[in-house]
C-alpha cells in the first residue's frame, strides 16, 4: 500500500506547493509536509503563507475589487469566464479525483463517482454560471403621493472574501466558495486545509489557466497562524468558513471588529429518527451505518452519528448494521474496491479512540468495532467501524462530535420522547426520518431543531440550501441563499420632482 501512495505521487508530478497571489506563483521559505492518513508517509511539501503572505493576498484581492474590472465587468463576460472554466475543470475531473484520494484517503471510487467528486465541483460552477446574468433587484410602489419618491434596490458584491475549507472534500468545498463569489463579482482570498493541499493547487492552476484578471482569486496555504491572519484580515469583508464549531466560533468573535460578513458551516451531532413503520428495516440499518463505516470513514460534519431507534426494532437494527460492516474493505485508497478512508490524522485516530474507551466507561453497550485492524494496516490511520447501543442522551458519545466511524443507538418510546431527544444537542447541522407516514415525516422533520432533514433518505444538490442552527452555524450554502450571502442589498431612491 505505500508504494501505490508513491506511485501516485509520481504519476501526477505533484511537485511542492507554492502560493497564488496578484497573478503569480509565489512562494515563501516556511514549508511544512503533507502526510497521507493511509501510511503516515510524507507525500510532498507545502508553503506556510503565515501572515505576511496573507497580507499580500488580501492586498491583491483588495485592488482587484476596488480598481479592477471585474466587479464592474458585464455580466455576460463574466458567465463566459466561469463557463469556460467549469469546461477545465470537466476535462481534468479524473485527475482531480486522484488528487483528492492522495490528500484524504478517500477510496478513489468515492472520490471519482460520489457527491464529493469533480462531477458535484463541476455541477456547482454550472449552477452559479446561470446565476450571473440573474441578480436581480426590486422596485417598489410609491407608498405615498405626498413625495414622488421611487425604489429600487441592487445587490452588489460582497467585497473581498476569505474562504477557509476543511480536508474531508476539497473539490467540493473549492466549488461551494469560489463559484458564488467569482458570480457575484467579488474577489477572493482561499485557504485549503493544511492536511489536503493538492486538488486545491490543481484546482488553483485551472483558474490560473481562465483569463481572470490578476487578484480576483488567491490561494494560500498553510496552519492554523494562516487561517487566523486570514480570517481576521481588516482588508477582508467577508469569512466563508467551513470546519470545526471551537474555530466558527473563534473566528465570529473576532468578526465584529469590522463587523464581518459571516457564513459558517461548523460541527454536527446529527441524528436520524427510525420509527417502526420504515418501508424497509434494513434498508435504513444499512444506510444509516455505511455513513460511519464506508465513503469517509464518518469523517463528515453532516453524518448522522445517532440513530434514535423505536425500542420495538432495536435489535433488529442493530442486527442489519452489524451485517453492513462484512462489506467494509480497508487498504490501498486507490484500490477501486476499498470501501472506507483512513482517519485523517494521527492525533484524530487518537480522538476518536479515547472516545470508544469513554463510551464503554459512560455505560454504553459495545456491540462491535471499538478497535484498530492490525497486519499491513498498522501504519495507517484505521478504525474498525464502531456501533454502540443502550446509549443514554446525557453521555458525552451522544453529545459531542466525534468525527470517525462511530454509530450512537439510542431506543426511545414515543414521537415526542424522539424529537426531544434529537433536539437534545448544541448542533444542528441536518437530520433524517425514516417512516411510511408521510403526516409523521412532515411533522416530525418540521419539530427537527436542524438546518436540513432527509426523510427516508439525505442528499444534497448545488441549487438546495444548505447550513445549521445552533453550534452548527450561521447563513446557508446551495442555491440562491449563497447569492444572497455573497451580496449586499442597496437601495436607491430617485425623486422625480428634483
């Protein structure tokens, strides 16, 4: 398995990262190494822009969006930009899948076919090319004849943009920043992930390629020092961040120093509801536990982690997602019958471990998993997919996200015991029903405390809304709404009798 990582590398010349800024590849004499979750080895190197590159970044952004053309620029010549790199990215779709398995791990059939592929990246540009000739504005009644006073508003771009992406899908989360805000006219600043560089520089280099004026989008890389300089940049307008509740909160604190823009996609909890009428049983088992078993590993802020289960089907639930796990395949990522990823990281693999070890303390029944596969896997990242059952909602693997392969069953009684339950969290990210009653689904979806609910099953498409409540965030992503986020609203008042 690490000499297919190694291969990987040389297959695609990754080449040590550099920085894009005003224009050009720059970079900066800190460096720090990327580590593939599936071996611990070391795949390349990659700048640390740290403050002073982020200066220069918010810098070309800045004069990009106060003197540049490109906020000014029609809008057809801005859709033929933007259509004409969603075309780029379509061709390289394959070798940006590769890249992605070789930051994160995720098994290259995910990373070549799921939601998290090129094809949702390619989707998402497609989405907010169409916008760009479709913000509109209002204009309203005159209110009085006392004054001939007429409205009308206008949205007009942002500003400059921070965006700050996690590492579990980089293509995705590229396209959800840098398409909204190149539609709407603003200028932008990304910050990948200091554990997933290398789609994003690919991606850096397709936009390099598409004739945007110098400025209008960046990209820096490197740590935590990066992401705070960048998110509390006086130059910057707004912070479009995506990642853990403790930052979220962080970088909104700081914010109101020049009452920043926010839009915050942080940490779920979230839970899915199985009444004893579902369709099929099994199906909703299996569903539920391949989220924590198989894609990545539930690595993913929106995977439901607690399934409340009517006391009545417990056990046969638990006995279907105990028959899921024989088809969970760990090993080499770009193997296209690996089911599951690697944890990120080795202090991650940690996290996620002393969790399993407090769960069965709390009380909690272990019914499977709660280890690490050994042999050729013992230098990776690994954890054997884990389902506790007996849970109680006071305990801390009911409470906080953990972000792995660990499943919560929670047994509950009645409606109202379930939606108590579920609304029993500081998150709020999304949730599930699985029921035949479709006065049950409305019902119980509509007393959710959560920003999204599936009802038999969840996805998410780039002209859907998409965001939290609660600890899980602020604003939403998908859609319309991100037009919105990514536009001031102005009105002008013209008096007729001047």
């Amino acid at each position: 398995m690490q000499s297919s990582v190694t291969k990987m590398v040389d297959r695609f010349g990754v080449k040590p990262g550099r920085l894009w800024i005003g224009g050009a590849w720059t970079d900066v004499d800190e460096r720090f190494d990327q580590i593939h979750p599936a071996t611990n080895e070391i795949v390349t190197s990659i700048a640390d822009a740290g403050t002073g590159a982020v200066d220069l970044a918010v810098a070309a952004a800045r004069k990009a969006f106060d003197t540049g053309p490109w906020p000014r620029m029609g809008a057809k010549e801005r859709k033929k930009i933007l259509v004409r790199l969603q075309a780029r990215i379509e061709d390289a779709k394959e070798e940006l899948g590769y890249l992605q398995t070789l930051d994160n791990g995720i098994p290259i059939n995910f990373s070549l076919n799921s939601r998290v592929s090129a094809n949702m990246t390619v989707d998402i540009f497609d989405h907010y090319a169409g916008w760009i000739d479709k913000i509109t504005g209002e204009t309203f009644p005159r209110y009085t004849d006392a004054a001939n006073l007429h409205y009308m508003t206008f949205r007009d771009p942002v500003g400059v943009v921070g965006a700050i992406i996690p590492w579990n899908a980089p293509l995705v989360m590229f396209a959800l920043k840098v398409a909204p805000a190149l539609a709407t006219g603003c200028t932008i600043v990304m910050k990948a992930s200091e554990l997933a560089n290398l789609a994003v520089l690919r991606l850096a280099e397709i936009v390099a390629e598409c004739d945007l004026p110098p400025g209008v989008f960046n990209l820096v890389t490197g740590g935590p020092a990066t992401g705070e300089a960048l998110s509390t940049h006086p130059g910057v307008d707004k912070v479009s961040f995506t990642g853990s509740a403790a930052v979220g909160e962080r970088i909104m604190a700081k914010a109101g120093s020049n009452m920043k823009r926010l839009s915050l996609e942080l940490g779920g909890k979230s839970a899915v509801i199985v009444f004893p009428d579902t369709r099929d049983l099994k199906v909703a088992a299996t569903s539920i536990m391949s989220l924590s078993s198989t894609f990545l590993s539930g690595q993913v802020c929106s995977t439901p982690t607690r399934a409340l289960v009517h006391r009545s089907v417990v056990d046969e639930f638990v006995a279907h997602a105990q028959q899921q796990i024989s088809a969970v395949k760990f090993g080499d990522p770009f193997d296209m019958t690996t089911t599951s990823a690697p944890i990120i990281s080795r202090r991650q693999t940690d996290r996620v471990m002393s969790y399993i070890e407090t769960g069965s303390a709390e009380g909690a029944r272990l019914v499977f998993g709660g280890d690490r596969p050994g042999n050729e896997l013992a230098d990776g990242n690994w954890i054997n997919p884990t389902l506790f059952t007996d849970v109680r909602s006071d305990m801390r693997i009911a409470q906080d996200e953990i972000f792995g392969p660990v499943l919560s069953v929670i047994p509950f009684d009645t409606e109202e015991e379930a939606i108590t339950i579920a609304n029993d969290s500081v998150y709020g990210l999304s949730g599930g029903v699985y029921t035949t009653d479709l006065s049950r689904a409305f019902r119980v979806g509509r007393a959710m405390h959560t920003g999204t609910v599936g009802i038999n099953g969840y996805s998410l498409m780039p002209n859907s809304p998409a965001g939290g409540v609660k600890r899980s965030g602020i604003g939403r992503e998908g859609g319309w709404a991100t037009i919105e986020a990514f536009t001031e609203l102005k009105t002008l008042i013209l008096n007729l009798d001047a």
